[in-house]
C-alpha cells in the first residue's frame, strides 16, 4: 500500500479524566513518488455502551432480539487537515480533542469490557480521497476513568471462616474433613490502584488434605433496570490467584497481596439501565477434589 495511516496519543498509557484534552497526531505514510491528494482528514471521538443479554439467562435467539441497540455516549468530530496534497515520506498532522465532563444528561462512564457490557472510547481518523479510491481509515482506543476521590472511603475489614458448616448440603458435608479456614480482608471498599491485602490461616484440617487454596475475583453485570427484582445478572470470573499450592502447614498466617487487574475491573456502578459489581471468593480445595467456597461482595472505588 502507497499510503497508511496511523493515530499516536501523547500519553503512552491512553489513560484520560473527562474534562480532559487528548493531543497527539495522524501519521500518514506515504511511501510513492509523489504527492498524495485527498479530501481532508476527520477525526472523530466516539463513546458506546453496549449491553448484551447473556444467552445463558435468556437463550439465543432471544439474547439477539431483545438485547438493546449500543447507546452513544459520546461524538465528537474535528478537522485535522484540509482537503489538499501530502508530499512522499512521513506527515505528522497534529490533534486536539476535548474529553467532555460527565452529566446526568450525558454521563461518561468509565471503560470497561465484561462478557456482558462494554463501554469503550476510541478516536477514528478518516482521510477521504477520489471517488474511485477507498478512503483510510484508522482507529485507536483510549481508556477513560475518573479522577480519585478527595475522600479515603472508610475501611471496614470482611473477616470469613470457613468449615464443613459453610457447605449447606448435608450429604457433601459428611464427605469433608474436619477443617477451618479463617482470615481475613483489610477493607471491602478498595481502591482500584491499590493491591486488594488480607491474610487467611488454616487452623486445623483432620482427615484429609488440602491441595491448593485460591482467591477468584468475580464481576456481576445486571442488564436491565436493577431496581427489578426478576432481571438477572451475570456472574464471571476475571481473575483468579493461587495463594497456597499443595497441604498448607497450620497456624501458619499468609498475607494477601493482589493487585487489581485495570482492563477488566472500573468503579462499582449502577444506572437506570445497567448496574456493574465484583465480589471475591475464597475457595479451598482438597486433595478429593471437593470444593468449598465463601464469596462476599466488594465496593471498587477509585
């Protein structure tokens, strides 16, 4: 291809406030003899939520038909270039494009990419040509969060013990050892750019062995109004952690130390349409590979 395209963000990580500007620039590599003529070159910002009802609750055919159209959050459109030539090599054509602040009008929430609601922000440039010529066209996402909160939310500690009573099934409860699990998580408000800390001890097991104990991170999306009672959500897991592999000695007090995934996790959120939440499971398994597990919910927060 003679010409190409590119789209370079001043910030290498692509991480924007609203309110913000984003600069950069439209790379155009023209690698002909000549000149390049074309018809000017758009850019254009774009925000989208998309919620997807997931095929599991409502089945496949109606997952399709029902699900709603993606709802535009955000559409902006600049000129970067005039309609004109370009010279052979490299042009650099500078941008700059104003992140709007969030209203209730038009909110912007922040980037997040679940199995069942995305919502994402990217810049589109186009540089139209002949009529006979296909324009170019090239497209790059950025991610938006909020800015920190001035106000630490108040840290509350989840403390969890786990035992052959947690498991409610009284025939898998006979199979089990004699154990307890105890820990806990310093505070269920966590902030997204700090490590998610705790500690879990295993106080006694009797009558078997434990294989592995993990922490899974588990993100809830409701589609639909969650002031309903019937519309369903969708639970999946982002990321999980071995924090012990193989029997553990007793007594002994493990610290948590885990550090939040960001293209997977935002702010706890909930809206008139959707609603975004996570909970983290303990979960201990032993060498016959029965499972035992306790979840509790969590608040991220930035």
């Amino acid at each position: 291809m003679a010409t190409s395209m590119d789209i370079i963000l001043k910030r290498p990580n692509k991480v924007y406030h609203p309110g913000e500007t984003l600069y950069g620039a439209v790379l155009v590599s023209n690698t002909s003899k000549g000149d390049v003529k074309h018809e000017g070159v758009m850019l254009q910002l774009d925000g989208l939520l998309s919620v997807q009802l997931s095929p599991r609750t409502q089945g496949l055919i109606d997952t399709f038909v029902n699900s709603p159209k993606p709802t535009v959050l955000q559409s902006e459109m600049v000129e970067v270039c005039k309609p004109g030539r370009l010279p052979p090599g490299q042009s650099e054509l500078a941008f700059e494009v104003p992140l709007p602040l969030s209203t209730p009008k038009k909110p912007i929430y922040e980037t997040f990419h679940g199995n069942c609601i995305n919502i994402h922000y990217s810049l589109r440039a186009t540089m139209k040509r002949s009529l006979l010529t296909k324009p170019l066209v090239q497209m790059i996402e950025f991610i938006v969060e909020h800015k920190p909160a001035d106000a630490t939310p108040p840290s509350t500690a989840r403390e969890f013990t786990l035992s052959p009573n947690s498991v409610s099934n009284a025939g898998e409860r006979a199979r089990l050892p004699q154990f307890s699990v105890t820990g806990h998580i310093d505070t269920h408000n966590c902030s997204l750019s700090r490590p998610l800390t705790g500690q879990v001890c295993v106080e006694r097991c009797n009558g078997g062995v434990i294989s592995s104990i993990e922490l899974q991170l588990h993100r809830l999306e409701t589609c639909g109004s969650p002031a309903h009672f019937n519309t369903p959500t969708e639970v999946s897991e982002v990321q999980g952690w071995q924090v012990c592999d193989g029997d553990v000695q007793r007594g002994l007090i493990i610290p948590l130390c885990l550090p939040l995934p960001r293209a997977f996790t935002c702010a706890t959120h909930t809206a008139d349409n959707f609603a975004i939440g996570f909970q983290v499971s303990l979960v201990v398994m032993f060498d016959n590979d029965h499972i035992v597990t306790e979840s509790f919910p969590l608040v991220l927060t930035r």
